[in-house]
C-alpha cells in the first residue's frame, strides 16, 4: 500500500522517488497529480502504467518558474501574457516545444506541442527542488473521475503507487484550463478551474472554441504524428526495403535484410519498449524506408496502449488532410 505523507514532510522521500524514475502523487491547486520525472522515459512509462491508460495520450508538464518554462517551450506574446497573469495557477497553455529540450517524447505522445503549467504549492516547490519538469496526468486510474483528496487518491491507486503526498483537499478541485494560441487568437481546448470569462477579459477579445473537442482523444489530435511511412503490423517476415521495429527476443524472418532496424526492448520489458516508442518511430521514419514492419507487441500491462498508438499509426490515412 502507499504510504502517505503530510506534504509538510514529504519533499525528501518524493524527491528520492523521483530521481530514481518512479511516480508520486502529489497535491496541486486544481485536482490530485501522477507525476514522474519528464525527462526520465521510464518515469513516464510507469505514469501510463499505474493510470492502467489503454492509450499514450499527451501529458502535462508541470514547471517551477518561468525560466524553466521558457527552456522547455516557445513563448509567442499573448501566452506569455497569461502566464504572467494567471501562473501559478490553473491554467494550462498548449505551446510549440523548443528543440533540445530534454522533454521525454512519451510525455507529447510525439507532438511537437507541449502543454505547460505552473501548479501552486506542494508540486512548484518540489518542482523546484528536482530541477526538472514534471509530467502529471489527474492521479485516478483510466475511466475514473480526478481525486481531489489524498484518501481518495490512496483507495484508487495505493497498491500500485509507493507515495501519496497529502495536501489536504484541493481548492480548485476541477482540472486546469486549456488554451493555445494560433495567429494572434486563442482557442480554449479545455474549460477548467479559470473562467472562460476572465481569460477573455484579460486578453481584451473572446477566444475561439471547438476544433479542441476531440482533445482527450489523442486520435482526433490533428497533429497527431504518424509516420510517413505505411506501418505493417505483427511482422512475421520483414522485406527488403522495409524497416523493422522489433520487440523482445524472437526476430522476424529476414531481419538481417532490414533497411533499418530498431528493437523497442531486447528483454521484451514493457516499460522500456513504451519510452522508446516514439522516438523509435520517428527514427525509423527518418530512414526513408517506405514501410516499417513491426513485430508483434503482447497486449498485457502497457502493451495495450503501444498496440494503441501502433495501429493508429497503421490506420489507412485521410489523404484529403494535409499532413502536418
Ligand atoms: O489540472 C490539471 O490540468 C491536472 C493537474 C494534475 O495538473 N492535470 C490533468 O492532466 O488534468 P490530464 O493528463 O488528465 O489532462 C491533460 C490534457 C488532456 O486532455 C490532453 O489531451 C491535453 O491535456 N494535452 C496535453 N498535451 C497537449 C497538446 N500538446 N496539445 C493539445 N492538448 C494537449
Ligand atoms: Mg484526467
């Protein structure tokens, strides 16, 4: 069972926890958060993992200052605004990543957006004292509502989770606004813990809406990334143009031929193979190989959502999008 801790005296044991690559849940303003180190893809992979998420959708990463904001993200000049004007706090901007910027690609499901906050208390804190991000998804398992007390988060994830930091019941209690801004406008992704209304007052104009429905499924994400590559799903054979994306042990006949070649874990540890699956992706795309052969991914624990995010990748594609 989890142990939790008065956050008065927590910020030793979370930070222990964080730096060895596993998850805390900790208290913020708007509801209870899972974090782990956004740098560290196994912290991550472990984030998904106790959520039991069928799908690898994008995270929030949590900042300490604006400094660490701006190493992460590139700030255009109306979110900067709001978060000179609302940060710490509930709301969430949605912003371009800057390259280089340590941010492990399991926490943008690939996106080249990242959605940034600056929570109050606890988490700013211990944010600051790790020196890294933290990426947070609401701390309830996959389908269950956002735990605003540190009991309830216990009695939903406390066999699978090692630390509860208890902050006390959340003021805000309902998720962060999400904005993000295109061509000088803003467009409200999320309704949340800001009013629409004191947004729009302090922008000085109304915000657009829709287009962010489909939000909380990755798959609608326009953005999304696929590969350019056409994706052939439980390779048991490979061709000779086509690059392999490989798992565990056992290799698909005529690996040796591959164009190019990638294994997302040698020991078939689902962890591993799920921190590396983006980037292994993006890698593989990279090579200009037409087609990218994946072997077979067992669906148990996290082998759910990397099936997930394969056969999206593998979908027939909408050719009258264009591609971004
Ligand atoms: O108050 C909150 O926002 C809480 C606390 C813990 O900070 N966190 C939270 O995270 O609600 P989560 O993972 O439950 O919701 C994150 C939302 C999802 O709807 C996701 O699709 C969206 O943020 N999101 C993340 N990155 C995005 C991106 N690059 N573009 C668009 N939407 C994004
Ligand atoms: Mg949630």
């Amino acid at each position: 069972m989890a142990e939790i801790l008065a956050a008065g005296e927590a910020l030793e044991r979370a930070l222990t926890l964080l730096q060895g690559g596993d998850v805390v849940a900790i208290p913020t303003e708007t509801v209870y958060g899972l974090a782990g180190d956004a740098t560290n893809g196994i912290g991550v992979a472990c984030i998904f993992e106790a959520k039991g998420r069928p799908r690898f959708n994008p995270l929030i990463a949590h900042v300490a200052d604006m400094a660490m904001a701006e190493r992460i993200a590139v700030f255009d000049p109306l979110s900067r605004k709001l978060a000179l004007a609302f940060w710490p706090g509930p709301l969430t901007l949605v912003l371009p990543q800057r390259p280089g910027n340590g941010i492990h690609p399991l926490v943008t499901a690939g996106l080249d957006t990242i959605a940034l906050r600056m929570p109050r208390g606890f988490g700013g804190d211990l944010i600051a004292k790790l020196g890294r991000p933290l990426a947070a998804p609401s701390a309830n398992s996959s389908g269950k509502i956002s735990a605003t007390t540190a009991q309830a988060v216990a009695a939903d994830l406390g066999a699978r989770i090692k630390l509860v930091v208890d902050g006390g019941a959340t003021p805000v209690g309902l998720e962060s606004t999400i904005v993000k801004a295109e061509d000088g406008r803003l467009r409200l992704l999320r309704p949340g813990g800001i009013a629409a209304g004191e947004i729009e007052t302090q922008i000085g104009m109304e915000m657009l809406r829709g287009g962010g429905a489909g939000v909380e499924a990755p798959g609608m994400l326009a953005s999304h990334y696929a590969p350019g590559a056409a994706v052939r799903l439980n390779a048991g054979t490979v061709g000779k143009d086509e690059a392999l994306l490989a798992f565990g042990s056992q290799r698909a006949e005529g690996w040796h031929h591959a164009a190019a070649f990638l294994n997302l874990s040698e020991t078939g540890d689902l962890r591993e193979a799920a921190s590396n699956l983006f980037a292994y992706m993006q890698q593989l795309d990279r090579s200009g190989a037409p087609t990218i052969a994946v072997e077979k991914v067992p669906f148990e624990g996290l082998g759910e959502a990397i099936n997930d995010r394969l056969s999206r990748a593998a979908a027939p594609r909408d050719n009258t999008q264009p591609k971004t």
